[in-house]
C-alpha cells in the first residue's frame, strides 16, 4: 500500500507529559499524539517528533512527520486530530512532504526560549509556565556571557550526560536576552542541541547575572568541557521549543505560518 508522507506543525504545554519521546511507564507527548492520529486515520501510526523536549518542557512550535494511507485533507487534519488530543496538545497545520523528509534530520536551526520570571514575590499565574528567580539578575552581565556562548564550539561543559553523540560541537547563531517587566526571556537559536544545552546555558547566562561566573570566565568554561565549572541546568518549566526551520517546501511556509 501506498503511504501518504505528512508533517504536522503542533504545540503543547508539557507540564502533564515526561517529554516528548514515548517511554513505558509515563504519558509523554508523542504517546497521545500517535494515538490521536491512529485513531483518526484507523491504523496504527508512529509519529516522529523534532526533538526530545524533557519532562515539563513546553513546545510553542513543534515540527512532527508520519507515513500512512490518509484519507483526510491536510486543511482539515488539524481539526479532525484536536478532536482526538486533550486541551494542553494542539495541531496547528499539516502538510504533505516527501518521502525522504525527517523532522529531526532535516530540520536545519531550532530554537529554544527560556522565561525567567525576576521578581522579589511569586506570581501563581507564571507557575509551571516560567522560573522564578527573586534575586536581582544584572542583564548586562547576562548578554556579555551569552556572546562568549555565541558561534561555534564544543559544548561538552554544557550539556549532561545521557546520550551518545557523534561530536559535542554545535554552532549557536544567536543568544539574545530581553527584559519586559519582571520577564526574562533568553532566546538561542542554534544548528542542533545537546541533551539539557539549552538549560544549561540559561544556567551560566543567569550564574553570570548573579555575579558567579564572570563573562571574561566563558571561553575558559567551553575550552575545558568541565560541566561543573558552567552554571546549573535549569528547571525544565521554563523552557519552550520555539522555531523549527527546514529549507523543503512546503514544511518552510507551514512552519513560518499561523500560530
């Protein structure tokens, strides 16, 4: 049988879920999304997903592919598979794509969105949603340290360990800090990420906001690949998946799409 080749574009809040990947004994992201579209396409469907967001990660874009026989449009695949997904798990749009596509292996920059939430008092609105930090984080310090992280490195000292990979080198395009009130956003925009990079480099941006880590030390910090010279990684809460970027059409215009 013939399969159709589709890519979905989605979001979620991943508070409920233990990340994206399916595991045994936790509901993950990709367990209901398969299922949703199992159910919808009356087959059994693996879903592969652009990234391995962990536990309580959120995903404001989301890139996923699947093959099977679809009977249903792609214009109408969103709204037939939110009626099968619980509140916290949206398709936003769906397209057809070819048989070579991969959402992990031709996606050609991610970025990911850490939301501090900098305040002297908590904000029950902002739980779950973005890390609070009551101490006073110096936002300059904070883009001095995100520039020595900027280009391309090896960034063994910020990343944990816990899965194997050809090369710890990435190339980070931008990291840009921005205050709006008490909210914090470090956005990095990279070729690829290492398990836990991302928070690992919020991590060090807000050690060298507190003071701990002084810009001039990042370079010295990257040469070394000590993780334990770098700041902490930081609660999974924070973080959001925020652009997937591929060159094949149309997976380009439906990512730079709605939503």
């Amino acid at each position: 049988m013939d399969c159709d080749h589709i890519a979905i574009k989605l979001r979620y809040i991943g508070t409920a879920y233990h990340g994206w990947q399916r595991q045994k004994n936790a509901v993950t992201v990709q367990q209901i999304v398969e299922r949703a579209v199992s159910g919808a396409l009356g087959s059994e469907v693996k879903v592969t997903g652009c990234g391995r967001t962990d536990a309580g990660v959120h995903a404001k874009e989301y890139a996923a592919n699947f093959s099977a026989k679809c009977s249903i449009p792609c214009e109408k695949l969103p709204l037939a598979l939110n009626a099968r997904l619980p509140d916290d798990v949206a398709v936003l749009d769906a397209c057809r794509v070819s048989e070579g596509f991969h959402s992990v292996f031709s996606c050609v920059r991610k970025e990911y969105t850490y939301i501090i939430y900098n305040s002297r008092l908590r904000d029950p609105f902002y739980v779950n949603r973005a890390c609070f930090i009551p101490e006073k984080l110096d936002i300059g310090l904070m883009r001095q340290a995100a520039a020595g992280m900027t280009g391309t490195h090896d960034f063994a000292a910020l990343r944990s360990v816990g899965t194997n990979v050809k090369t710890t080198v990435r190339t980070v395009y931008g990291f840009d800090i921005q205050r709006s009130g008490d909210i914090i956003k470090l956005r990095i925009s990279a070729n690829g990420f290492l398990y836990n990079m991302a928070r690992a480099m919020a991590g060090t941006a807000v050690y060298a906001g507190h003071g701990k880590i002084g810009p001039g030390e990042i370079e010295d910090i990257l040469r070394s690949g000590n993780r334990c010279l770098a700041g902490p990684t930081m609660p999974a809460d924070g973080l959001y998946m925020t652009r997937a970027e591929y060159e094949e059409e149309p997976v380009r215009s439906m990512m730079d799409g709605r939503g």
